[in-house]
C-alpha cells in the first residue's frame, strides 16, 4: 500500500500536482458531458480571445489605412532603448525577484524546517501583505522614505544626522527595495507549501548517514525543495515585469519608467493614444514574459515526483538551531516589520488633518475627521466598496465553479479536445495586467451591446485574469479525490448534475474556497485594470485611492486605506481560516490511500 | 575497541518526555555484540522513540546511552552526540529513499559525505559491494523514486550497512511490505544480519517477526520494558498475561488453588480439577488464572490417561491447511484448540481436551483480572468460565472472541 497523496491545495494556488494517475469515469463519452464541455470551452474562449485578438490586430495595422504594418514596432524601438525603458524593466524585475526570492524562501524554510521563533507572526504578516492592496502598500512606503517627508529619512537625517542625504523611494533602488518586500510575502507563502510537506525522515535519513546539518540541508532539503523554488521564482519574475503599482507611484515620479508604465502613460494620460503603439508596447512585454511562462511549466511539471507526503510516522521533528535560535529570530521578525511599518504609518498620516511626520506635538492634531470624510463625500467610498465586492465576488464565484467543472472532465472524462480547456485556460497568465486590461478595453469599446461603461466589463477582465490560477486550484483539488468516491455515485443511479451537487462540490469544497479566495482577492487588490476600465460609478476601491493620492489628498487616501486594510485582511483571514477548517475534513473525506 | 562478548549497545534508565507525556519511562537492555535484538510492542508504546533515542534523533530527558564503549548521551554530566557521529546505520520505516538522486547515489551517501576520507574508487567499489549483498547491483542508475516497496527497502538497507556502522537500527523495516514478500525479506533479513555480523536493534509490533528473527526479544509496553529473553523462553514462559497475549492467543480459565507442591500447582477450574507448573509461589485458595495456549492442547476421542484434560463439544471446525481450528465448548465456555489436520472431528463430537502440566501458565489473578477484562470474557469473581458474549454470532469472527490476543490482525492464519 502506498501512502502518498497529493500535495495539499494552497493558497495560491500557483503550485500544481500531477502525481496522481488520472482516471476516467466512463469509457465512453456522455453527451451531458460533450455539452457542458462545449458550453466551457465558449466561455473560455469568450474570455480570452477579444482581448488578445484586439491587441495583436492593433499592433500590426495601421489605424487609418487599416492596412498590415510594422510601423509602430519600428517607431517604438529607439525611444525604447534610448529612455532605457527596456533595461529598466529587466534590472526592477530581476533584481526584485532574486531579492525576494532568497529573502522568502530562507523565511520558509526557518519557518518549517527550524525551531525559530516568530513562526506565527511572519505566517500571518506575509498573509495579510499578500491580501491587502498594493496600492495601499506602496503608499505607506513613500510615507515612510519619500525623499522630502519620509518619517524614516526625517529621523536619519535631521534628528540623528546619520545620513547626509535623504533616501528616495522614488527611485530604481527604492522601487525594487519596495517589490521586493511585496514579493518576499507571497514567495514566503509558496515556499512554505513544499517545505512543509516535505517528509521529515528524509532529513533525518541523511543525519543518520553521517551528514552534518549545513550537509543535509545543502545536499537533501535544498535538492528537494529546488523544483518548486524554480516554479515559484519564475512566476515571480513574471509578475515583477509586469508590475505597474510600484513603477507608478514611485517610478512615474522619479522619472524611471518600465514598459508596464508606459503603456499606461500612453493610454491614459494622453488625449488621443496612438493605439497601435501601445499595443506594440504591450506585445513587446508578452514576449518577455513567455520564455518565463515556458520555464515556469517545466519546472512544475517536473515537481509531482518529490513533493510527496507519506503518512505515516507523522513526525515534525525540527532542526534545532542552538545557538543561532534568537538570531534566525530576529531574521524573522523582519517581514513583520517591513510589512506592518507602512502600514502603521497610514493609520497615523490617516489621523492627520494634513500630512505631517509622527511626533508628540503633532498627536495633539489627530482626529478621526479624515474617515467621517470618506463617509460624508457623497457616499462614492461606500459605492466603490459595493462595485469591489460585487466585481471580485461575482468573477471569482463563476469563475471558480467554471473551472471546476472543467477540471473535471479534462481529468475525469474522455471528451474528445478538452485539453484545449486547459490551454486556452493558461493564456492569461501571458498577459500582463495593464495589457489585459487595455486589450478587454478595446475588444467590447466599440461594440452596441452596452458592456462597456458598466461593471460587467470589469467581471469579464478580472475572469480572464483569474482564470489560471482558479483552474489549477481546481486541478489539483479534482486530481486529490479518488475515482471510486464518483463512480459509486454513478452506481448508486446519480446522474451528472446529482454527482456534482451531492459529491463533487462538497468534496472539492477547500479547493473551491482556495479558488474563490485567490480569485476575490487578487481582484479586490488589482489597480491596472480597474484604472483602465473604470467609468462613472464603477471605480473600484483601488481606484478610489489612486485617485486621491493623484489629487494630492493624501490624508483622505491614507483613510480610506486604513478602512479597506482592515476589510479586507478580516476577510482574508476568515476565507484562509474556512479554507483551512473545510480542508482538513474534505481530505479525510476524500478517501486518501 | 570492543571485544567478543561486550555489549554493543547500553541503554540505561532511558527517560523521553513530548511535553507532558512520558513516552519512554526508564528503559534498560544491553545489546551483545552481533546480537538481533527486538524490541516488541503495540502501536505508541515508544519502541520507535527509544530507536530514536538511540539513533540521536530525539534528545533525550533522563539516562545514558553508550554505543561501542563511547557515551553518546547522558543526562548526568550532559553529553549529546549527534547523529552523524554515533557511526550507526538506519532503516527507516518509510525508508526515506531520496527521490532527487539515483540508487548509487543514495546508497554512496554516507562514504561521500564531507568528512569522509574514502577515495573515489573506493566509494564506487564498497557501493557496488553493499548494492549486490541486497542483491540490486542491476538498478544503481535508478531513480529512488522509480522503485517497488521490497526495492526501497532493500536500498534502505544498503545504504545503512555501507559505512560498515558500529550498530544497525530498523524501525518496522518490513511493515510496509505486503505479506509474502514480507515473509521472504524477513529470512533474507535475518541472513544478512549474520553474514555480515552486525549488532542490530529491531523494533517490530508483528510478533511472528520478533520470534523468528531475533536473538533476544523484549516486550514494551507503556513506555516499559515488561520481559525480556530468548524468543523460545518467552513464548513458553510469559511473566504476564499480558505478554502470553501479546505473542500469540491463549485460552485463560478462572482458577482456584487447590494444593501446591513446590512448583507444582493443582487448581479448580468449574467442576474439574487441572495441574500446572508455577514458576511463582503460589497460595492455597488463591484465584488466579490458568493460561494454555491453543496449540499446545489435543483432541483425543474416548478415554483418557492424561493429567490435564477437559471434556467438551466441538462446535466450530475451521480448516486452515497446515492445522485445524477447533473452537469447543467446556462447561458452556469456548476454548480454542489448534490441531493436526490428519483426523478432523466434525461439529458435535464429544471428546477429551488435554495438555501437558508443563504448557499451563498460571497467573495471579488480581494482576491479570484488571488487564484481560476487556480482551477475554473470563470472569474471575464466581470462579467460572463464561461464554463471551460475542459467541451468540459466531459467524461473523468466528473463533477470535475467546483467544487472548491484543494485536488488531487475526491470529488465525497465522503460520506457526
Ligand atoms: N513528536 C511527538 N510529539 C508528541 N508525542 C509523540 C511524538 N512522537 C511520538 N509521540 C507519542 O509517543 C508515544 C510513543 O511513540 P512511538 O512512535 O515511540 O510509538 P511506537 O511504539 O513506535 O508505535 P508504532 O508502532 O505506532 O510506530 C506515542 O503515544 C506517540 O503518540
Ligand atoms: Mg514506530
């Protein structure tokens, strides 16, 4: 009898499985299921192609003539390299990723594999960093080290005298600095996936075998982790070269730009955009990004054969550091402090009637008049708050059991061309967030059904945005029940829609919920897109904030900032805490061998 | 520097503590050198902790533990060494088989670490040599991962013995194997270990392993060492019920002392009276519990000379091959024989049960009473046998109510 099992689905859902052999329910197609696929496979379809078939149009023609061209690439190229916008690109998003890369994955594995102190709070920290907004982030950081005002520098400089000139944020350094904080939460919470399922006795097999500590961990744990740290790094540099929150509150400022900027700039801030020169932009980015991609799935192809957990002699012996114990803890406490710093800061700048450095003297000024203010101002907030949870709540709801069902008969059915449900399904991960957004603008702008200018065009984006990551939570959730669980719902005379109410859905339940979650919260927290396709009344909450800081109002944004900080890390956490109580029943549930 | 006949491994007044819990409670034993030695108990009973205390893997609250004459760990003065230093090998229950490297690879591990001063060939030869003792020179280039269950576990093995350890410590190295092969490994198991003459602790909770591989067999429960010997002398003579129970079935009867002479003891038992050998004193007219395990007794039709023997009704007849099962009732009590198959009695028959005075076991029966109440349906307090409950369905476990067995796996098909 074999006790492996397939790798707990996690939050991210960015880590997939395919150890487990797949088996099909029927030798033969079932034409509820050739329907259903025909059905999926539209809606995938409808999801990615106008964007993508836009841009690429766009891109190649000339927009009076409409004839082929490659005049834009052409004209694009020389401010490209001679603004350095490409080279910008490359070192922020390599450098923020290795940076970030080594920082998480060292947190992981203190936190898994070692009896460092702080577990608790660095797993909780990077969680709530991976929940809140970017933007609200971000801003915290220029509170903190914006070259005029920044607390820190203020204290460096003028109450210590310990540095002569100021720090900038608002610079490369200050920008990768920034990511790389960003990112080292979310690697934190990937790592974490690999080295905790990592089989203990593997470890200790190689101590026993007279290997030393630094040995081991070199020569076993580090082997054994590598395939899911390849996996993790190249989506991160991925995500790092199409950043556009960072590049643009600090990057627009300080005058370095990235591609992801500039095609904003030249979308948004211009009054007749040259269409086909943004999509030149964008196209140029996407072939960054694919090599990545191609990576990216090599590396997780590759990583069913180690990451297995065996379950017997359940055992979470540690590394016990000695020693070195309270110095890897106050490692540890750094994430922490990165990551609740700028926080600290909005809720004081929110407490101020205009922006002032946190003192004593200045206390005297706190009120919380800036967060009457959000309610007072034609109750907009409120109306961004409601388009949020309606958008992210509803793309993420239909989003989750779409994918659900088409998890399920790529892996579970023989209907002929599924897999295109999953190739079409990993397209967006290719497209960039600003892309994406500009190419969903363009596809429906022009068209007589009024989809444009409401939310649902929002729903459509963050659909096709979401898609991948949804779909693999699923994938794996699917691949983890066994076959017999289904098949004795068909032999006790279920039909398809009772298997997938009465057995299926509640046994997917934490994969669902790890979908949902992912899915909610990526859009609740995303700025690109809903810049793009913002119109009256559907400005969501991100929006809402950009723009007040792009007005100057700097304590309201700080406000609103706090509200939504505390919305959305309660929610967070309750969705992380469901997901982790459901779990654990539905995998006892789903009849592990 | 050890010389014949010194212990290998000393384990003294082992203590081990997981938070509140104390999982091994003050064990002792010695291992010679070249000795199979097992230590045998039911699931959590802390043989795995006590290997891994051995092993280093776990520190430890209380104790001494030396290996070959060198301390490795002491509580008094604090001595610990680690696990790379003790010069041990061993074979986990999971066998932790590296999947990121080849069988060569894992095996080569511990001559190839950093501090190891073998040369390159050296390494390649001694490999080879371990890789074709568990036969699987023919694999080396495979993946750890690409491997059947008796294959990992032969790596497993390999790669414990290759660095030629002081000392080789399997935890339930054969549990993960299915049953016939499970058999075969056991033999080849034992072979090795005396080929190669390596002081081995073997922790097991299957009591056909213990028995038949190992020098010394020591009985854990609780965190405790109950009895330890030879694995003949501790299948005969149990010091508990406990034990008896553990190393196979017994049939247990209420009993009363009627007389004593020296060790030999005749009892009550219902309406007859039985003899038996008491390796303890016994007192007239104590209760206490008279223990013969099934194969030990015999069917005879008619009448009977022997000392021991009880009339009864065969009521169940279960033919396994190589013996019989019968389960009769005595007195409206069932009692488990396992015979010969050459005559078989069929249900109904009325015959002689008998057994040598030197196979009954007799126990005190304050001890025993508390630890057989839920396992064995004798009730001491009227003195009488009684039906097990359970016997009203006997279809469903049908001779396993009455046998005296802690262990979850049937004992019926058990090869003996
Ligand atoms: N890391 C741990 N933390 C807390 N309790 C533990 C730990 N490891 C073991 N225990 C407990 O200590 C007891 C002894 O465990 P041990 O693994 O030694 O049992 P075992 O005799 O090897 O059992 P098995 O046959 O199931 O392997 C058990 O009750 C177990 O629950
Ligand atoms: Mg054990």
């Amino acid at each position: 009898m074999s006790h492996s099992s397939v790798q707990p689905v996690q939050v991210k859902g960015l880590l997939i499985d395919r150890q487990r052999p797949r088996h099909r329910l029927f030798s033969r197609v079932q034409p509820v299921e050739l329907v259903l696929f025909g059905i999926l496979l539209a809606f995938f379809v409808w999801l990615v192609f106008p964007p993508v078939a836009s841009l690429v149009v766009k891109a190649f023609t000339d927009g009076d003539t409409n004839e082929l061209t490659f005049d834009h690439f052409v004209t694009i190229l020389p401010t490209l390299v001679h603004a350095g916008v490409i080279s910008n690109t490359l070192i922020f998003a390599v450098s923020a990723s290795v940076i970030s890369f080594a920082y998480g994955s060292v947190l992981a594995w203190l936190a898994e594999r070692t009896n460092a102190p702080f577990r608790r709070l660095v797993y909780v920290s990077a969680f709530l960093s991976f929940a809140l907004p970017t933007v609200i982030q971000v801003l915290g950081w220029v509170f903190l080290l914006g070259r005029r005002q920044g607390f820190i520098n203020s204290i460096l400089v003028t109450q210590l005298g310990i540095l002569s000139e100021p720090l900038d944020v608002q610079s490369m350094g200050g920008m990768i600095f920034v990511e790389a904080i960003l990112w080292t939460a979310v690697v934190f919470l990937l790592m974490v996936v690999p080295f905790r399922s990592m089989d203990a006795s593997l470890e200790e097999a190689g101590r026993v075998a007279r290997g030393t500590s630094a040995e081991v961990f070199l020569r076993i744990t580090l082997r054994l982790a590598m395939p899911a740290g390849f996996a993790v790094f190249f989506i991160s540099l991925v995500r790092n070269l199409e950043s556009f929150e960072v590049p643009a509150i600090l990057g627009l400022p300080g005058g370095v730009n990235v591609l992801a900027t500039q095609i904003f700039v030249r979308l948004h801030a211009t009054v007749l955009p040259n269409y086909g020169q943004v999509s030149a932009y964008s196209i140029l980015l996407v072939l960054i990004v694919l090599p990545l991609l191609y990576a990216y799935h090599r590396a997780t192809k590759g990583q069913g054969h180690y990451a297995t957990i065996t379950g017997k002699g359940l055992r979470t012996a540690r590394l016990d550091l000695g020693r070195y114990r309270w110095a890897a803890g106050i490692f540890m406490l750094t994430l922490p402090l990165v990551i609740l710093l700028p926080l600290f800061m909005l809720v004081w700048v929110s407490l101020m009637p205009f922006y002032r450095i946190p003192s004593w003297e200045a206390l005297g000024s706190a009120s919380l008049n800036n967060y009457y203010a959000l309610v007072d101002s034609g109750s907009r907030v409120l109306d961004s708050l409601a388009a949020t949870a309606l958008v992210a709540g509803g793309s993420a709801t239909i989003l989750v059991f779409a994918t659900a069902a088409a998890c399920w008969l790529v892996i579970r059915t023989r209907v002929p061309g599924r897999s295109a449900l999953e190739f079409v399904s990993v397209i967006p991960l290719a497209i960039p967030s600003i892309v994406l957004g500009a190419g969903v603008l363009w596809a429906y702008v022009g068209l007589p059904v009024p989809i444009y200018g409401t939310a649902a065009i929002l729903v459509l984006a963050y659909m096709a945005r979401s898609l991948p990551f949804t779909m693999r939570s699923n994938f794996s959730g699917v691949l983890s029940i066994s076959k017999e669980l289904e098949e004795s719902a068909f032999v006790a005379g279920a039909n398809h829609r009772e298997l997938f109410q009465r057995v299926l859905i509640p046994l997917l339940l934490p994969a669902l919920l790890t979908g949902w979650q992912y899915a909610f919260l990526q859009t609740a927290r995303e700025l690109p897109i809903a810049l793009l396709l913002q119109s009256e009344g559907n400005q969501m909450i991100s929006v809402r904030i950009w723009n007040l800081w792009e007005v100057g109002q700097v304590t309201n944004a700080a406000a609103l900032s706090v509200v939504v900080a505390i919305l959305l890390g309660i929610l967070g956490f309750v969705l992380e805490g469901l997901s982790r109580r459901y779990g654990i029943v539905a995998a006892e549930a789903s009849g592990r061998r | 520097m050890t010389r014949t006949g010194e212990s290998t491994l000393v384990v003294r007044a082992l203590n081990k503590h997981y938070g509140a819990f104390h999982a091994v409670r003050g064990v002792n034993f010695d291992i010679r050198e070249g000795e199979l030695y097992t230590l045998l108990g039911p699931s959590g009973c802390g043989k795995s902790t006590t290997l891994r205390c051995v092993a280093g893997l776990e520190h430890i609250d209380g104790g001494d533990i030396a290996i070959a004459g060198t301390v490795v760990d002491s509580s008094a003065p604090p001595v610990f060494m680690p696990p790379n230093k003790r010069d041990i090998g061993m074979v986990f229950q999971n066998y932790g088989i590296w999947p990121h490297m080849s069988v060569f690879d894992n095996v080569a591990f511990p001559i190839t670490v950093w501090r190891s001063k073998v040369s390159r060939r050296e390494v390649v030869r001694r490999t080879e040599e371990a890789l074709a003792a568990v036969k699987l020179d023919h694999l080396s280039g495979r993946r750890g991962t690409e491997l059947s269950g008796g294959q990992q576990q032969r790596v497993a093995l390999a790669r414990a013995l290759v660095a030629r350890p002081k000392l080789l410590l399997l935890d339930e190295p054969l549990s993960n194997l299915d049953a016939t092969l499970r058999e075969s490994m056991r033999m080849e198991l034992r072979r090795l270990q005396k080929n190669v003459g390596i002081t081995t602790l073997f922790v097991t909770h299957d009591q056909t392993e213990a028995l038949s591989m190992s020098d010394r067999v020591a009985v854990m429960r609780e965190g405790v060492i109950i009895q330890e010997d030879a694995p003949q002398e501790i299948y005969s003579k149990p010091s508990d019920l406990y034990v008896a129970g553990f190393l196979g079935r017994v049939n247990c009867f209420a009993a009363k002392v009627n007389t004593v002479h020296r060790d030999y003891v005749s009892v009550q038992v219902g309406s007859g009276t039985l003899h038996a050998r008491s390796q303890r004193a016994m007192h007239e007219g104590a209760r206490v519990v008279l223990a013969v395990r099934p194969e030990k007794m015999s069917l005879r039709q008619g009448e009977s000379s022997a000392v021991n023997s009880l009339p009864g009704v065969v009521a169940e007849v279960s033919f396994i091959g190589e013996a019989v099962d019968y389960r009769l009732l005595v007195d409206g009590t069932s009692v488990i024989v396992r015979e010969n198959a050459r005559v078989i009695f069929p249900v109904g028959t009325s015959v002689r049960i008998e057994f040598d005075v030197d196979d009954g076991l007799l126990y005190e029966d304050e001890v025993a009473a508390a630890k057989v109440s839920q396992v064995s349906a004798v009730d001491p307090a009227d003195g009488k046998l009684e039906t097990p409950r359970t016997t009203d369905t006997p279809t469903t476990t049908p001779m396993r109510n009455q046998q005296f067995s802690l262990r979850k796996t049937a004992t019926i098909g058990q090869s003996t």
